[in-house]
C-alpha cells in the first residue's frame, strides 16, 4: 500500500496550442509529503489565483483529516482510539472510509486501510535497516483486517476493537482529495483544470481545445525515463504505483512499499501498475490492489471498476506489457506492442 505517498510520478506535458483568451495558470506546492502541481485554464488571472489559493487551504484541511503523521489529525484521534470507544467521524471521513470499505471487499482484502500496524513495521524497517522476523510479522499481521472493524454507518462512528490497530489511509487518500480540488473547481466555474498529488492525477476537461491532457508513463524502475508512447485523457484519473521509491532489499529480493495485507510482507513482483478510472480515488486504491492481484484477477477488478490498467515490468532489460482491452482508448497515438509476461 502506499503510504501516503511517492508512486511513480506521472508526467503531466502542455500542449503548445494557445487559445484567443484562455490559457494555463500552474502551480506547485509542498503537500502530503510530495509536490502537488495544480493547473487551471482560465482567461481571468485574477480568478485562477484566488482559486489555486483555496484548493491549497482544501489540500490542508482534508490532509488535517487524514494524515498519519499529523499527531492532531482526525485519523490519529481514531487510530488513539483503537479498544477503547468508537469515535465519531467527520462526514468526508466518514465518506472515505466507506469507499475504503467498498474497496476492501471488492479487492478481497488486498486493499486494507487497517494495514496501519504493518506500514508501521516496514517503514522502521527501512529507517534501521532491520528485517523483522517472521514472528513479529505476524503478531502485526493480527491487527489487521477491516473486517474486524466496527462501522456504524447510521451513527457515523467507527470503533477498532484491538490496541495497537490503526488505519493508514497511503493507499487511497491523495486520489481521493485531488478528486475533491477537481470538483471544487467545477462548482466555481472551471470546467478545464488538473491536479496532480505527487502522481495520482484527477482532471477534468481537455484544455484550450485539445483532445486531452497528455500524460507521461514511467518505466519500470526508473525515475525520470518514460515509456515511448504518452496517455491522451480527460474527465478522469490517473494512478501509478510501482518501487522505485521506497523498498526493502534482502538477499537480492526487493520487499516493495506496497504490502501485502494477507502475507504481511511487501509485494517482490516488481511491476508498474497503472490505473485510469473515474475517480481520484478509485483510481488509487485500484492502483494498490493491482499491484498485489495476480495479473487475471487485477485485470478483472480493473473492468469491474469501469477501468483500465496497465501493468509494465522489466525483465532482464525488455519491457513486458499487461493491460486490460480497454487501455488502448487511451494512447495518444496506436498502441504499444505488447508482450507477455
């Protein structure tokens, strides 16, 4: 799972078409850990200043939601709940732990926000350089599952029955809250904008009258090198996960940042996985989930979400495509040879 975080960053390009009036207005800032770059079209400059202000205050106060690292956050007051009482949850918390909730038995547990206490253990790990034991793998691995949790839809209250469970939102929240700047920006008028919360991207219109923002795919285990072909969307998300950020190498087998609720470990596939869906977050819990699934069953989840997916890994220094029919709708131009694994 992503712990709220550095995914292979998607590349967002600009088109040289310049409209009569309108026209792009960037920004960037420092949030959630990561650059998080915000596009708006509009002929008022005015206008896109004072709106790329608000969307950044909007980007705060819904992190103040659902940070783990923010000891005052609504989701630390939860998780410092856990065996005591149910706590009461805001209505956009409460709103994504249902889509959380949703995502949870849909992936059969492969996306878990209650993966908290393992996020935990692996992120330590890579500070100290220590492999945890097999032991203590699985004494955290007991402290996860959302089916354990308890949901009173009805109350909007949440309660973790075990000391020691926490919820880590890594996996879906930065999906989620780009969604929410995208859809701010519609109720004020933009209909042409895009933002990208360190690499899981929401847009909506194409802009200044073209076929679509035309985004960058990285390949496997790299940074900076991208796939010779580009997306070409709009009115959608994008999410990509994959390892080149952060892992765990051992004895030559690299534990990814995305963990395995079931195993306990980090997934050692070693694939790109990117996701295009109708939605911020959907995207991203998808791009998680897809990246623990078998090949069949993450294609199968993928259009049973209305999605697309596309899985590139490399191997012995040739890339290897997987993707759903559908991905092909997407590319700028014919699609790309692929392989198979």
């Amino acid at each position: 799972m992503k712990p709220f975080i550095y995914t292979i960053t998607l590349l967002v390009f600009s088109t040289p078409y310049l409209h009569a009036q309108a026209r792009k207005y960037s920004y960037a800032e420092t949030k959630m850990g990561s650059p998080f770059n915000l596009v708006i079209v509009s002929s008022d400059s005015i206008k896109a200043n004072q709106l790329a202000k608000q969307c950044f205050q909007l980007v705060d106060s819904l992190n103040h939601i659902f940070s783990n690292y923010d000891s005052s956050s609504e989701l630390s007051k939860i998780n410092a709940s856990a065996g005591l009482l149910p706590f009461k949850m805001s209505p956009a918390m409460l709103d994504l732990v249902q889509k959380s909730e949703q995502a949870f038995v849909q992936s059969k547990a492969a996306y878990d926000i209650s993966i908290g206490p393992l996020s935990s253990l692996w992120r330590n790990a890579r500070k100290s350089k220590y492999f945890p034991s097999p032991n203590q793998v699985l004494a955290t691995k007991k402290l996860v599952g959302l089916d354990q949790v308890k949901i009173n839809k009805r109350l909007g209250t949440i309660f973790l029955p075990t000391t020691g469970m926490q919820l880590d939102f890594g996996g879906i929240a930065k999906g989620y809250i780009a969604q929410w700047v995208i859809d701010y920006l519609a109720k004020n008028g933009i209909d042409e904008a895009l933002a990208d919360a360190g690499g899981d991207i929401v847009m909506s219109g194409a802009p200044l009258n073209s076929k679509g923002w035309v985004i960058g795919v990285n390949i496997p285990e790299t940074t900076d090198d991208l796939l010779n072909k580009k997306l070409q969307i709009s009115n959608c998300s994008v999410a990509t996960s994959g390892d080149v950020y952060q892992y765990f190498e051992k004895e030559g087998v690299k534990y990814s940042h995305i963990i395995n609720p079931i195993t306990g470990y980090g997934v050692t596939n070693l694939r790109n996985v990117t996701i295009i869906a109708k939605t911020g977050a959907r995207a991203d819990w998808l791009a998680t989930a897809c990246s623990i699934l078998p090949i069949k069953e993450a294609k199968a989840l993928a259009l049973s979400n209305h999605a697309a997916l596309l899985i590139s890994t490399l191997q012995n220094g040739k890339l290897h495509f997987e993707s759903t029919e559908n991905f092909k709708n997407y590319w700028q131009t014919a699609g790309i040879n692929q392989g198979k694994k």
